[in-house]
C-alpha cells in the first residue's frame, strides 16, 4: 500500500508513520510538511490513500484536498484532526474519512481496512462493467444517472447543499463558476473562512458521491472557480430539446416523430427540487413543450382527427390547467361531439386554475362559454 502523510506537525507524522507500519510492514509511506501538488503530482498517480491535516498555517486541509483531486480523483482521503467537534461538525462525514489525534491503533486499522475493502477496490465490478458505457444524466423529473442498458441510479447525497451544488454545477456545465458565486448562493449567511470550508467540504461529498461516474463527470478547479466537464454522456434535457430543434416541419407526415420526442420529455425540468435559480430556465423549457404540444394539437385538429387533438389537448391541460388557449380549443372540440358535460368540466377548471393565479377567464372564451351554455350559438 502506497501511503502519503501530510502533516505540519513532524512528530505527529512520525507516530502516524509507526502505526502504519506496525500494521502494514510492507506499507511505503511518504510524509511532506509543505505539500507542492503540481511537483509532486507523479506520487498521487501511485498513492492509494493520503492523511491529511485539516488545519496547517498557510494550507486549509480541505482545499489542498480538492486540488489533489483533481489530479487523481481515485485516492482516499482521510483527514486528520485533533478537534472533534470541529470535524464532526465541519464535515459530517464517517470515520473512514478522518481520524483523531493521536491516532490510535484499532482505530487506525478500521480505516485502513475499509479502504482496502471492496468499496475502495480500483477493480471493483461497479466501475469497470460500466466504464466503457455512454450514461444518462436525467433531469426531467428527480435527477438520476442510468448507463446504456443498465438501471437508473438515483445517489443518495450526503447534504442537501452538496446535492444542490452539483445541480448548479450541472446547470452551467462546461463553465467555469467563482467560488464567490458559489457562497453566496448557497452559505450567503456565514463567515468567508467557514463558507469557504463549506464549500471544499461539499466538493469532497459531490466526488466521493460521483466516483462512479468519473470517465463522465469531472470538476475541475479553473480561475478561482469550479467547471464540470461531462464526456460521454447527455443530459436528457439537453438531448430532448436538441432534437426538437433539429426536427423537420411539423406536418402531418412528421407528427409522429414529434410524438416519439415529445415523449421523451417525463416530467419538468428538476421538478422535485425547489430552487429559485431553476425557475427561469424550468419556464422555459415548460413552454417550449406547451408550445410544441399546443402545434401537435393543432395539427390533428385540422386534419379533423379529434381524438387525437383531444389527447394532446388534454395533455396540455393536465401539464398547464392555466393554459388558455388549449382548454378553449378541448370546449370547442368536446361542444363539437356533444360532450356537454366535459365542456362545462374543462370551463370550471380553467376557471379555477386562473383563479388560484388571481387571474380571470379570458372574456372571449368566458363569451362563448355562455352562448354556448344558453343555445344563442352554433355548438362549435
């Protein structure tokens, strides 16, 4: 086992590095007070677990983590500190991820034993099935990840902040984000130094959470700031509105393809997760189906295939019960078949839907439904 020590503190190395090798003979350990991770990042490539300090002058443990990361995002990191509280509240992560000064023995072996586990193992059958396979990341609906021809994996993420890191991530990948954007976004409230521990806290839980997917999903650290890369792998989203904008002319002749896309789209864009930054861009993509689904309808209705434009009519309804134009349209439709009491039932809903928004009906349809009601109008 390859073993680095980084610690400030020499005589605490020195005992760190005696436990070890009372427990592995064979163990090569190397111990730096001043760790350079440019110069020495040919050493991370052949380490499989590195202790580090969490509070050395000059260094946050934490960040320094981070960047080791990014060199090789396969080491187990174990943090090493002589304040309890302040890893169990800085961190909240399990004791396979820091230990106590001074580091006793059995504790010691516990750790290093759930790092040689399968769990840690390089070869383990979780990454080397799926390491050749494209992956899904889904957003329509609860985020979840699902590789070609496999099931769909929805991680279970330490905090909710390091969950909603990663969608903000996500959100603007291929962009580099400023860790300033970062804290006021999600810790606005905290002192820089503890929203900064924060922050490299979160990005140790969201590669940790990740390790799985890391042929796909990488954060780098760029300019001040996070970047998540993606490689070989599509965001459902993205792919659904891609091809939208790429399809031919909606006709007759092309529904059908609309159809297969539009089915593609399962549910609103990170709908499960109730943040303000999402809004804008949920919205959008919103109307955009609204919009595509409203031209679908169109489309059979004036083919007069009803029952088709009913179904996406409906469709439209149930998504957008608000949407004005599409219950109007499903009236007149269910007027034309002398389906009265879904007339009346779709004039209701409207109604109450718009209501709840503190809005009215539309005093052309609000017109027509009491002509309509009355017998002082054709049906359709």
């Amino acid at each position: 086992m390859n073993i680095v020590l980084i610690d400030d503190e020499p005589l605490a190395m020195d005992l760190l590095e005696r436990r070890l090798k009372e427990l592995y003979e064979e163990a090569c350990v190397h111990k730096f007070i001043h760790f350079d991770y440019n110069k020495n990042s040919h050493i991370l490539y052949e380490t499989d677990v590195i202790f580090l300090d969490i509070e050395m002058p000059g260094t946050n443990g934490l960040e320094l983590a981070e960047k080791i990361l990014d060199i090789n995002s396969e080491l187990a990191i174990v943090f090493v500190t002589a304040y309890q509280a302040y890893a169990v509240q800085a961190f909240e992560i399990n004791a396979l991820d820091y230990l106590l000064k001074p580091v006793e023995k059995d504790r010691l072996k516990k750790t290093l034993d759930r790092i040689t586990s399968k769990r840690y193992d390089r070869s383990a059958t979780s990454y080397t099935t799926d390491h050749d396979k494209s992956l899904t990341i889904s957003v329509c609906g609860e985020l979840s990840f699902q590789y070609s021809n496999g099931e769909k994996e929805v991680i279970s993420w330490r905090t909710a902040k390091a969950q909603e890191l990663f969608l903000y991530l996500l959100h603007y990948c291929g962009k580099s984000i400023h860790k300033a954007e970062l804290i006021e976004l999600l810790w606005p409230d905290y002192e820089p130094e503890k929203a900064y521990t924060q922050l490299y806290t979160a990005i140790y839980h969201i590669r940790r959470a990740l390790r799985h997917y890391r042929k796909h999903l990488n954060i780098k650290n760029v300019q001040s700031g996070y970047t998540l890369q993606i490689e070989e792998a599509q965001i459902d989203i993205r792919s659904w509105e891609s091809k939208l904008e790429s399809a031919p002319k909606l006709e007759l002749s092309t529904i059908e393809l609309y159809e297969e896309i539009m089915e593609e789209y399962t549910g609103s864009y990170l709908e499960v997760n109730d943040y303000i930054w999402v809004e804008q861009e949920r919205f959008r993509l919103s109307q955009l189906w609204a919009k595509t689904a409203n031209q679908i309808a169109a489309c059979y209705e004036k083919k007069h295939d009803l029952e088709k434009a009913i179904e996406w009519y409906v469709k439209i309804c149930e998504k957008h019960p608000e949407e004005e134009q599409a219950a109007f349209q499903l009236m007149k439709i269910y007027a034309e078949v002398d389906y009265g009491v879904l007339v009346h039932y779709q004039y209701k809903r409207l109604k109450k839907a718009l209501a709840d928004l503190g809005l009215e009906v539309n005093n052309q349809i609000t017109s027509w439904y009491e002509n309509w009601e009355t017998g002082t109008m054709p049906k359709v």
